[in-house]
C-alpha cells in the first residue's frame, strides 16, 4: 500500500476532537471570544497556514496608505476588497500574537485615514470612488481608479464590513481607537445604497463614469447576500425591506438537490462563504429559510459536502479528484485553451468563477485551497482532511512563504503557453501567486472555525443587526443578545 493511499485512508476517517484547552499562551487572550463554545484542538498544519496567510497581509500592503495588492507576487493593482479582508486579519493577529494592539491600531488608522480622505467624483480620472462606493480596483501608491473598471457594490460591501469589524473590535476608550470607531462610522454613513438603485428595489452591481450603472441587479443567490444587508443596516441611505424581498424572489431558480444534498446552490463556493465571513447565521432565519426549514449556515454545510460529492463524481474526469482533493471556486488557472487530450476536448481557462452543476461545464480540473480552508467552519469533518492531505502530499509544490499558492491543475500536462504559473514535471500546473481575497476568506474561516471571534464581534455591531432584523431574520443570537 503506498505512503499516499494510507494518508488517505487515515484523514478520510480523521474526527476533529472538542477541546476548551488552549495549549499556546499566545492564544488566551482568544477565551474571551470562546466563552460559550467548545473550541477545536487544531492540527499544527492548520496553525501554520493561518500565520502564513496573516503576513501575506501584513508584508504585501503599503503601509503609508494601508492598500492591498490584488495578487503577489505578480505587480498588481489594489483589490478594495482585499483591504477590507485586510482589515479583518489585524484584530485577529492581534488576538493570535502575531502583532501588537498598537501594531494594528497604527495600521487600521493608516488604511482608514486614506479610504476617508480619498478623493469622491463622478469624474473618470483622479478619485477613489464616488458616493461612498469605491472603485474595484485602485492604483497600489496614489489610491486612484485603476483603469477603466467598475465602482463596485459588493467589493464595497466586503471593505465596509472589515471596516465595521475594526469599528467593534477596537472599543477602548484610548484616543487612537476612539478615532478608529469615528472613521469607521464615517465610511459607512457616506455609502449611498439608495444610489444604486438603479432599477429599484434590487442593487445594481456597479457604475462606470462612461456608462452608467452596470444594467445587472444582484439576484439570485451569491456573496451580493453581504451588499442587501449591509444596504439594509445603513443608518443614512438604507434600502427598504423590499429590496430584500426582491433579492431572495429568485431563489427558487437556485433550489437544488444533486450530489446527494437538497440547497440554494451557486457553483463556485466562495458563494457560500462570503457573507459568513463577518456574518453569524447560525440558527438565524429569513422568511426564505424558515420556509425551508433550515439557516444560511446549513445552506452552506450542505454546500460544502456537495463539492466533495462533485469531486467524487468527476464528470470531467478530472485528475486527482477524490474525497479529500476538492474545492472549485473563483480562482486563477493556467490559460485560456482548448486542447486535445487523447481524443476529449477539454476547455481551460485562467482567471475564472469557477463552479460545481451535474455536466461539469464550469469546470476545467482546477482546484483552489480557498474552497477548502474557508469552508472549514461549515464542514471540518471534510475541510480539515484536505488541507492537510494538499499540504502533506503536494505541498513542495503549493506551500510557500504565505500558505497555499491560489490554484493547481494535476490535469494539465500539456505543451502550451501559460497565462499564469508554472507547470511542474509529473505534477501539472501550479499557480505562482497567492490572490488578496482568497487568502482573506482563508484567514478569516480559520478563525471562525477555530474561535468563533469574527462572528463574536460583528454580533456587536448595531448596523449589523439592524441590517438582518430589517431583511425579517430572527432566532438565534438576535434573539439571546436583546
């Protein structure tokens, strides 16, 4: 029997065991984030590639204006939404021992200075964003709109939320941390949803000063959850609970029952992870939920275990594929193609949303541990075993400096250029960057999963709540924490 085969046999029946020990002390200043939660007992794989993933952001940002890059270590534009997954991992690193409070408060201060003094303009050239919202991607040094692309919703959405958990987190009474929470306030206040209604009550996904509003509504069911209710919260320019209502109208296109599991699908599985980054929806309901009978959080769970179902099927007949190698999403692949292999036409792609259906037609064999480690709160069971068999068996290849590189395709095997990566000999295709908001949705779900402290904290926030009561969810903590 071969090294590989007996590790898998070992993980597929590996039980992540309960445990309220914490056995670092760099770890207990995290008790009072699990006070009422039996915490796991955490392989030392899964802490290392938490720490790793913290310093991608905390080596890669500028710090004389807090911004992310997109992607390292390719030279890359901002990602707004990556400042906003930045924004989350400080507290955290704090809490871990990575950084000093004062550390993170110098940092939070700088990102949040910059986001709020940024120029706001209709205008095409020479500002940030406009109307609260920010561009999708901005120019690493001056802050500026990168190109010609969109002032986005959701990406907004995703920075306002680490904006709001920075708010909560830093709550002392310290002129530092006071000024974090005005900012922070401030940021939010300025967002005009109402704006961006375009063709009201849904949210469009976005403005260009040349074009307009991107004809597109968010519908159906994806990450743009966080942009409803986050509109919803708003103290200033807060959408109707009709917006919310027309969102989840189109659920039942969505409503699936394949690979053995019966939920509101979306392929790619950053999807189903999004949103509970910041948002607790455990045992939390909306109108559509009760209905069902079930929470966003099981939605999510059942989620998780139809991606291993998927890998287990392979339709593509995908290389590697199996019961702990798994996990499709947005991520980066090795080229735009279509190749012959051995008489099956297989289509690839690079930068992609990709995603699990019965045909596997999103589907080009590439895997993303993103897909894997961020779902570990929903499904440890499956998620824990993967991140460790990608590590123990593949990663010389995965694992570097700041965790897992974004992608690898065991498929890929061919003599064609590549549009990212590398192709390693009797492996396949190996992604040579780590992507801002993948490694965001990683740091972030470990800590769920290990602590809880993300969703602890955001439980704090008013406009957090009064973004889920006014989209008619109830039950749970809303209910325990009044």
């Amino acid at each position: 029997m071969t090294r590989r085969l007996i590790l898998t046999l070992l993980l597929l029946v590996l039980v992540v065991v309960p445990s309220t020990e914490r056995g670092s002390s760099a770890q207990s200043n995290l008790r009072r984030w699990e006070s009422s939660e039996a915490s796991p007992t955490i392989d030392p794989v899964v802490a290392d590639l938490q720490e790793r993933t913290f310093r991608f952001f905390w080596d890669t940002a500028n710090t004389t204006n807090g911004l992310i890059p997109d992607r390292y270590p390719t030279p890359s534009y901002a990602s707004i939404a990556a400042v906003g997954f930045a924004l989350t991992t400080y507290p955290i690193g704090v809490e871990r021992g990575y950084i000093t409070r004062e550390q993170a408060i110098e940092r939070v201060l700088t990102t949040l200075r910059f986001l709020y003094n940024a120029p706001q303009s209709p205008e095409a050239r020479g500002a940030s964003g406009y109307k609260g919202f920010f561009y999708h991607y901005l120019d690493m040094k001056s802050g500026e709109r990168f190109e010609d692309v969109e002032l986005s919703t959701v990406d907004t959405a995703i920075l306002v939320a680490g904006v709001l958990f920075c708010q909560s987190y830093f709550d002392r009474s310290k002129p530092e941390e006071e000024e974090i929470r005005r900012i922070a306030d401030r940021i939010y206040r300025r967002v005009d949803w109402r704006w961006a209604q375009s063709n009201p009550p849904g949210i469009s996904l976005g403005w260009t000063p040349a074009d307009g509003f991107i004809k597109y509504d968010w519908r159906g069911y994806n990450e743009g959850m966080l942009v409803y209710l986050l509109a919803l919260g708003s103290p200033t320019f807060p959408v109707g609970p009709d917006a919310w209502t027309e969102w989840t109208s189109t659920y039942e296109l969505h409503w699936r029952n394949h690979f053995g599991q019966e939920y509101l699908s979306f392929g790619p599985q950053f999807g189903h992870q999004y949103t509970h980054v910041w948002i607790d929806l455990r045992k939390v309901q909306d109108a559509y939920m009760r209905r069902q009978g079930l929470d966003y959080f099981e939605n999510s769970r059942r989620a998780t275990y139809a991606q291993q179902a998927y890998a287990i099927h392979n339709p593509k007949r995908c290389k590697g594929y199996g019961a702990v190698f798994w996990g499709i999403t947005a991520s980066d692949g090795p080229a735009d193609a279509e190749i012959d292999d051995g008489g099956m036409r297989r289509v690839f792609h690079s930068y992609r949303a990709r995603g699990i259906d019965l045909t596997g037609r999103y589907d080009d064999c590439t895997l993303a541990p993103t897909a894997v480690a961020a779902s570990m709160p929903f499904a440890p069971e499956l998620a824990v075993p993967a991140v460790l068999a990608m590590h123990e068996l593949f990663g010389e290849h995965i694992y570097s400096k700041y965790g897992f590189l974004d992608a690898f395709n065991q498929t890929w095997s061919f003599d064609a250029p590549l549009r990212h990566g590398r192709q390693v000999p009797s492996f396949g295709w190996v992604d040579g960057d780590y992507l801002g908001i993948d490694q965001g949705a990683i740091f972030a779900m470990i800590e769920n999963y290990r602590s809880a402290m993300i969703w602890r904290v955001t439980r704090k926030n008013a406009y957090v709540r009064r973004g889920l009561e006014q989209a008619g969810f109830s039950g749970g903590w809303l209910v325990a924490a009044q």
